[in-house]
C-alpha cells in the first residue's frame, strides 16, 4: 500500500497544472449546488478492526479499472471513521438499496455504535462487515491513497464482490430517492 504521493521537491505552483494557477476562486455554495445534479448511489464503508466493526456512509465512489478490478473511495479528511478504516487496511463497500435509507442516517452520524441492530455478515476475505440486504457488495485491500483537497482519494483493490436484485438508493440535490430503469441497458 501506498501513501499520500511525495511532491517534496515540487512548489505548491509546480504541482497544479497550468490552468489551476490562473483560475479564479469557485464559490463553495455554487459548487455543492452544480455538482448536486448529478446522481450518485450511496454506500456503507465498513471495516473489522481489534475494537469490532467500524462504518460510515458514503456517496463518493466509483470504479476504476477492470484490470486489475480497482474501485476509488473519497472519505473527507475531517472523518472521525476514515482513520480506523485505513488503520485495518481494508475496507468493503455495501451498495444500499432504496429501502435502506434509514442505514445511510445510521452511518453517518460521528460515534456511537453504528451496527447496533444492524443486520451483517462478514466478507470472506477480510472479514468487513457486509449489510445483511445490500444491492451489491465489494472487499477491497486498500492500494493507494492520494491528498485531494479536503478529502482523500483511495484506490481499493478489488479482492472479493457480489450482487442481489434490487433498486438501488440514490443521492439527487440534496436528497434521497430510487432509480427507474427508461430503457434497458445495451
């Protein structure tokens, strides 16, 4: 596993790409409001460390590479769960279904006992909890992680995953909703 890429000889200016430099500042409210429009699933992160199992919610993810089968995660740098899913080294990701909402409030609350009622299995693998009903699930050892501003950029390499039937729980402006197939996939 890698860390956090080393740009010590570079200057803060160096290591942004030309336009980067020029640009002028993007309003954090605009920015959250623009980037809302796109739809995103939402998922549970979850880890088994010495204290039992560790979660937390999360709408940044994505797939990287089919070969070798990589994922990426986002956790923002002030989660109080990210460190404890880096120190296991491992993390699975749970696709929540539309039903599951009620999980994704569950998880990202900070402290408390997360799992308390929750329905789980542990993975193969690594032994992350999975959420007992999730409409897809992957365990990953995690490869890389890169500084992406307020938040991390992390590379999961893919070591076991399935699926089930379901709608998946979706993340639009600001709010919850389900996914409605208008055409099959081709």
């Amino acid at each position: 596993m890698s860390e956090v890429g080393d740009t010590s000889g570079m200057s803060d200016t160096e290591s942004e790409p030309p336009a980067a430099r020029d640009a002028a500042p993007i309003d954090q409210a605009t920015f959250r409001t623009v980037l809302g429009n796109f739809a995103s699933g939402v998922v549970v992160l979850s880890a088994m460390t010495s204290d039992g199992p560790t979660g937390m919610s999360c709408q940044s993810f994505f797939s990287v590479s089919l070969d070798p089968p990589l994922v990426a995660i986002s956790p923002s740098r002030t989660s109080t769960t990210w460190p404890r899913l880096h120190r296991a080294g491992h993390f699975c990701v749970s696709v929540l279904t539309a039903g599951q909402q009620d999980l994704c409030h569950a998880f990202a609350v900070s402290g408390g006992d997360k799992f308390a009622g929750v329905n789980w299995f542990p993975g193969k693998r690594t032994g992350a909890p999975i959420i007992d009903g999730a409409l897809a699930w992957i365990e990953c050892a995690i490869r890389d992680i890169h500084d992406a501003g307020d938040h991390y950029l992390v590379l999961g390499q893919v070591l076991d995953l399935g699926s089930a039937t379901g709608e998946p729980l979706m993340f639009y402006r600001g709010g919850f909703g389900s996914f409605r197939s208008l055409s099959p996939a081709g």
